[in-house]
C-alpha cells in the first residue's frame, strides 16, 4: 500500500521507499522519511497530499506519495 491510498489523519509506519531515483530517495531521507518512521496523510490537496512527518508537515506530489510504502 502506497500513501495515497492511506485515510487521512490515521498514522502508519514507513515501510520503505519504491524508486530507483536516489535524489528522490535522499530528498525524502533528509525530511525525516524513511523505514519504521511514523507518517500521517493530515489532507489531502490538488496534486498531492499534506503529511505529517516527526515534528513537520510537508505537502508532497502525487509522485512522491506513489514512492512512499506504507
């Protein structure tokens, strides 16, 4: 399961990251995300989503949220 189909405001544990782009990789490590870390959909927008990550919140694209195993 990927983030976009996570429910908003329920919290589930990272459990890894799917893409072969290891700028994308690294960019999502430097926020905070990455394996057995907690990540909560706060909403969702156009084109992606708002999560909450550690003490963050982020809106990340559709891509991003694709990459992102839940």
């Amino acid at each position: 399961m990927n983030l976009l189909e996570a429910i908003e405001g329920e919290e589930y544990i990272i459990k890894g990251i799917v893409t072969d782009d290891e700028e994308l990789e690294s960019f999502l490590f430097s926020l905070g995300c990455y394996s057995g870390e907690p990540i909560t959909v706060v909403s969702r927008v156009r084109g992606g989503c708002v999560v909450s990550i550690k003490d963050g919140r982020y809106n990340i694209d559709t891509d991003l949220a694709k990459a992102i195993s839940i």
